[in-house]
C-alpha cells in the first residue's frame, strides 16, 4: 500500500527530527512504528487504562490525546442539569450565536503546550 | 513541577487538602468519591505530585448537561440550535491545596478540563464550557476566555461563566478531530 499525506511545516519539521533523533531512515519503518506505537495506546485506552510517562518514583505525566478518547469507555461523564436565568440566557446565546472571540493569550498558552 | 492528573480514585488522600474555603475542602473529603461512583452527578479529577501519587493538592469536578432549546428567549432559538438541547460541560469546582496555590496548578487541571472538552466535543459534541466561580475567581477565568453570563445581581453565591469551544478549539490550532494530544 503506498502512502500520502500533506504535512504542515511544523508537522514535517517535526517528522524530520524524529527520522533524525532515531536514526530511520525510510519513511515506511518510521511510520511501520509509529503504527505499533499508536495501536498500542489505543488498544490500552479502550480496555480503560491511562498512558502516563514514568519518571523514577511513579507516573508524571498522562497523556490526553482527544482521539485517543474516542475509544476510552471512561468519558461517558455523569449528567447534571443547570438552573438560567433569562438573563444568563440571553447573553448565553448571544455568544453561542456570534462568532467566536479570538483566544486570549493565557488560553493560547494552557493549550499550546509547555 | 511535574504532576499527574487523573480520575479520583477510592485510595487517594484528601483528608489534609485545605484550598481555604470550607465548602471546597468538604465537597472533596465527603462527597465527590460517592457523588463520582455512586451517584455520577460529577467526575472529579485530581492533581498529586510525583513524590506523593496519592495525596490530592489539586481537584475539578465535570459533569455533562445541556440546556433545552425552549428555555432560550424566543428570538434566539432558532439561530442557537436547530436541536432540542444544546450540549455543555459544567465544570463545576476547581480548587488547589494553599500549600501548592501560585504554582501554576490550577492552569494544569484547567487545560485538563478543557483538553477533555475538546476530546467530547469530537466524540458527542459540545458547544462550550460552563463554570459557576466565585466572584474572586471570575477575572481569572476571563483571562482563559471565559465570558461572564451572570450580569446582575443573584441569589447564589457564584457567577456563571461561559468559554466557546470553537474558541479553544482555534487556540488548539484546529478542529478537535485535528488536534493532537499531549502530555499533561
């Protein structure tokens, strides 16, 4: 089977690091692992387990990977309802109907990784 | 400092967590392990350090709700939803241990939140975030793009806040189904 994929710049920098750092130098055996690699985690994530990174004394950091998520059978969170009033309604919708506002630097910065 | 966040479990340590408000501390120690297990009105996920897994510094609780259509004033309903409800995420509490406050904690478990967020959104689909904050929270949450949605005075003690996913999702660079995950 022959593969073809579109990278963005940054993807493709990132791919020419890795194919560097591990020293592969085919496409198809870096990809061949990346494939074990994902399978893996996402044979793991549907049996319910985290995929963590483990330092000396224990796990430090999980991994949340949205499509991961779609196989882990622990997202189905509980329900609550939620009392509006007609207030918080309208100015609820307002935002729910415009477009979105730009992200601010903070919520930039949470989600762009540190 | 590294740190781990993950599901409350029935083993972790929150007996010492101390966020300095009373209502925060108590809803940990007493309710969420049974609320999580025993009445799923709330999945509570918590922050610990490496050196100590167990023992709970930091902590979040989210539901799934969503709001009916008809309750919207009539003039918006149309163009809020073709659907009967609109989906959220209520995030209901969100509190740090004073010891580990100032030390970016509550950025971490809010970035968890909102990579779970993104991940439902992909999955069922959801519109945004709700949060009910104490007005000392409030311009914290709006620095995250929260839009605050409680304008006038009310009997409860808490503010509702308001974050579009769309909004998280453009900070993300992408749609959810795009984006990649990371290491918390």
């Amino acid at each position: 089977m022959r593969f073809q994929a579109e990278l963005s710049p940054r993807d493709a920098a990132v791919l020419q690091s890795l194919m560097g750092e591990l020293e592969v130098e085919g496409n198809a055996v870096l990809m061949s692992n990346l494939l074990a690699l994902a399978s893996w985690a996402v044979s793991e994530r549907r049996r319910g387990r985290r995929i963590a990174a483990f330092g000396d004394q224990g796990p430090v950091r999980e991994l949340v990977m949205p499509l991961l998520e779609r196989v882990a059978p622990g997202l189905d969170l509980p329900r609550v309802e939620i009392e509006w009033t007609r207030e918080e309604l309208e100015n609820l919708a307002s935002l729910m109907v415009g477009e979105p506002a730009e992200p601010t630097e903070k919520l930039g910065r949470l989600l762009d990784g540190r | 400092m590294p740190l781990l966040i993950r599901r409350l479990e029935r083993a972790d340590i929150v007996s010492s967590f101390d966020c300095g408000d009373q209502e925060l501390n108590h809803y940990l120690q007493r309710f969420a392990w049974q609320n999580q297990q025993r009445h799923s009105v709330g999945t509570t996920y918590v922050a610990a350090v490496a050196e100590a897994p167990k023992v709970v510094i930091g902590f979040y609780t989210l539901a799934a709700s969503g709001i009916p259509v008809a309750s919207f004033p009539e003039d918006w309903r149309r163009r809020v939803s073709p659907y009967r409800e609109a989906p959220v995420l209520l995030l209901a509490r969100l509190a740090v241990d004073r010891r580990f406050q100032g030390r970016g904690v509550g950025a971490e478990l809010l970035t968890h939140a909102l990579e779970l967020a993104l991940a439902v959104r992909g999955t069922i689909g959801c519109r945004g975030v709700v949060v009910e904050a104490y007005p000392a929270a409030v311009s914290w949450y709006e620095a995250a793009g929260f839009v605050t949605v409680t304008t006038s005075p009310t009997e409860t003690r808490t503010r509702k806040l308001f974050l579009d996913l769309r909004q998280v999702e453009k900070a993300k660079g992408g749609a959810a189904s795009e984006a990649p995950g990371r290491f918390l």
